[in-house]
C-alpha cells in the first residue's frame, strides 16, 4: 500500500466526517452538523491526510502559532487501516512540518492511551479544562 501524506488546508467537509465516522469518532464530533464542521475546519492551520489512492484514510487537524505549541483536535484513522502505523505516520508529518521548537498537544481519548504511549509521547498530569456545554 502506498499511502500519501499531505497537509491538506482544504479538507473537504464530507471527507473530513467520513474519516471521523470510519473510525469510530461520529459519535464524538459533531458529524451532522455541516456548518460546524466545516468551521473546525476553516480555522484549523494545520490539517494533515493520509489518502490511499485517493480515498481519505487517516486525518489529523491542528490549530498551532507554529513557533511554540500545536493543539492536535483530534486524530483519526479509518478503522480497516488501524493498527498500519497510520497515526504515527501522520502526527510525525505534522511534527516535521512544526520542527523541533513546537510542543504537541492533545487530550487522548481512554482508548488511546496506549498509541500515544507507544509513539513516545509524555502522559501530563496537570492539564486542565472547561468543557464546553453544548454539542457532543
Ligand atoms: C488512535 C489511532 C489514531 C491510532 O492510529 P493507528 O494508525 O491505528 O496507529 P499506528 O498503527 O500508527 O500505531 C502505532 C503503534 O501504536 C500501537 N497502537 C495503536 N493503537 C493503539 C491503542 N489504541 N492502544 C495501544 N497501542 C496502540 C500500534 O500497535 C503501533 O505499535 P508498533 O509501534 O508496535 O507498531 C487510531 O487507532 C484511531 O483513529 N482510533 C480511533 C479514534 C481515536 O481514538 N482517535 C484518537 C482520539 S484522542
């Protein structure tokens, strides 16, 4: 298989939903609501794809200053491509893209913790949010 990897601004809304349904995400993100969609996706800087053949497979959108911190927002891989080495192919193009000066950031969901581990991230203990009210 060859998989292409690409940062990709203009990532359609329906191709982003289905990447996010295809992994088990639909009932974590707001995939019904178009609008909202796609503006996570308009004021997202950083969005990257793995596309087989085309078809999208993997994402990874980031808002970032690309000089200090990058939030990942989420990370999704299709779930007949899991296990492929997908995800760790597409947080390491968006660290190439970031370099070495740029912190990457994200909160996991309990189920993947264990990529992340695996991929060598550090676990941080003193996070903190407000979670939003409205939506999923
Ligand atoms: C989590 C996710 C992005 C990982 O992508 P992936 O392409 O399956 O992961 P990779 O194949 O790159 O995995 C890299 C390594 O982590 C391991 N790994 C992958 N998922 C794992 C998990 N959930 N728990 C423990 N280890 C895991 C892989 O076995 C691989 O190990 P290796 O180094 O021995 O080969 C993907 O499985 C996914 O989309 N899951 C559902 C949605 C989700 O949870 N997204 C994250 C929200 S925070």
């Amino acid at each position: 298989v060859t998989i292409v990897y690409a940062r990709e601004q203009d990532l359609p809304a329906n191709d982003f939903a289905a990447v996010l349904g295809a992994a088990g995400m639909g009932q974590n993100r707001p995939v019904a609501d178009e609008p909202r969609l796609r503006q996570m996706l308009e004021n997202a800087n950083l969005i990257v794809t793995a596309r087989d053949h085309g078809r999208i497979v993997g994402a990874a959108r980031c808002m970032t200053d690309f000089a200090w911190v990058c939030y990942c927002a989420e990370i999704a891989v299709d779930k007949r491509a899991q296990g492929g080495g997908i995800g760790r192919a597409i947080i390491e193009h968006c660290r190439s893209i970031l370099g070495d000066g740029v912190s990457f950031v994200l909160a996991a969901y309990p189920d993947a913790v264990g990529f992340y581990e695996r991929i060598g991230m550090t676990r941080i203990a003193d996070a903190f949010v407000f979670n939003r009210e409205r939506g999923v």
